[in-house]
C-alpha cells in the first residue's frame, strides 16, 4: 500500500512539470467548434517565423501556452487542424509580459478573435477598429477608379475626381497613424503603428513623431526599425 501511494504521489509530480508553463507571457483561450488540432505559439525572428511553443487541442477545452520575451511585440497565433481545408488559420496579437487571452471560432478564426490582457493589446484594438474601416473605404474608391479606367467609355472627369478623393482619403489614412502614435507615444504600440500603417507619411513627420517618445520607445524593437526606416526615407529625398 505505501508502494502504491509514493507511486501515485510521484505520477502526479510528473504530471504537474510535465504541464508546467514558464515564461513571462501566457497565451490561454478558447476556440470554439475546434474537436482537434493544434495551436502553434509564433514568433518572428530577423524574417523568419519560428515556433515557440505549442499545444494539442482535443476537444474544446481551454488552451494554453508561453513563452519569454524581452519586450513588447507582435505575436502569432497559428492553427493547424490537419482537416484538408483552408481557413484563415493565422491571427496576429501585441504580446508583452502579461497573461494574454484570445478567444476565437474555428471557421472565422482570425476575423472573430477577441484578444485582451495588455495595454499594448488595448490601443492595438483600437486602431484596428478604426483602420479597418478606413481601409475598407480606401479599397472601395481604388476599385471605383480601376472600373472607370477599364471602361469601354472613358469619363476622365470621374477618374480625375475619384483620384483625388483616393488621395485625400489616404492622407487621411496616414494622419489617423500618426495622431494615434502621437497619443500613445508611451507605448511600443506606437513605431509598430508608424511603421505598419503610416510609412506613406513625409519623413518629416515620421522623425517629428519619433522624437516625440521616450527613450525606452524609441530603443525598442520597433523603435529602432522606425529609426532606420525615417533615416532611409530622408536619404531618398
């Protein structure tokens, strides 16, 4: 009997490691209707995306993951249903040193996503709220102008006009990155932004932004490819 019992009790000390999590990020959530699969945890290094971790989801039980950064940054999420079907199966989140929870489904997978824990994660989704709908308005007007430049009967006054609503309207585009990072200079978020949705900006702009944040910003891993990037756009000038 106390054979059986210090067996039992080790069993369950190797489960428990064997379970164990490290890491200064968690990654934990649902994705409803997944019966099985796995969710690989990602990490972009110099070009390459690489595997930090990973789980088998079996089931529609919780998941989760980790892994240690040194800073703030955008992360992937990727699914691996080994279904034979093609799903957009890859989600992007701002990770830093926090708990990170990310809900989604399996047939939307990127589009239902609901991520939260991190103020980096906050601000992210606010931009990406209002973007998306300035991207959609953008995308709209540029396949207006197309159709009127493919016409059998050329209105060049149309094209002319929808052309320079197309320019007002990324103006526009541009200027929300910027005011946003402008306002959030304090977070990492902010080069991210600068450098993803704002880099048709005049470099002016872009350095006048740059300068407006701390040092911890600007010697961040955005930071400093926002740094590179406004002094490759002046020496082009």
């Amino acid at each position: 009997m106390k054979n059986t019992f210090i067996a039992i009790i080790t069993l369950l000390i190797l489960t428990s490691c064997g379970n164990d999590k490290s890491g200064n990020l968690i990654v934990n959530g649902t994705v409803d209707g997944l019966k099985i699969g796995k969710l690989y945890l990602q990490q972009l290094q110099d070009t390459t995306l690489v595997n930090v971790d990973s789980v088998i989801v079996d089931g529609e039980a919780p998941f989760q993951m980790s892994a240690t950064i040194d800073e703030p940054q955008l992360m992937y999420l990727y699914l691996d249903k080994k279904d034979g079907t093609i799903y957009d199966d890859r989600l992007t989140f701002f990770a830093e040193d926090t708990i990170i929870t990310i809900n989604t489904t399996l047939d939307k997978f990127e589009t239902n996503a609901v991520v939260s824990g991190s103020k980096n994660q906050k601000l992210y989704n606010e931009f990406n709220e209002v973007n998306k709908q300035l991207s959609e308005r953008y995308t709209d007007l540029f396949k207006r102008s197309m159709n009127l430049s493919q016409a059998e009967v050329r209105d060049q006054d149309s094209i002319n006009a929808l052309s320079s609503d197309i320019n007002k309207h990324l103006k526009r585009k541009v200027g929300y990155a910027l005011n946003f990072a402008m306002l959030n200079k304090d977070y990492e978020i902010a080069p991210f932004i600068l450098l993803k949705e704002g880099y048709e900006a005049n470099p002016v702009y872009l350095d006048s932004a740059y300068n407006m944040m701390p040092k911890k910003i600007q010697s961040s891993r955005y930071g400093k490819q926002l740094s590179e990037f406004i002094k490759e756009r002046k020496e082009e000038l």
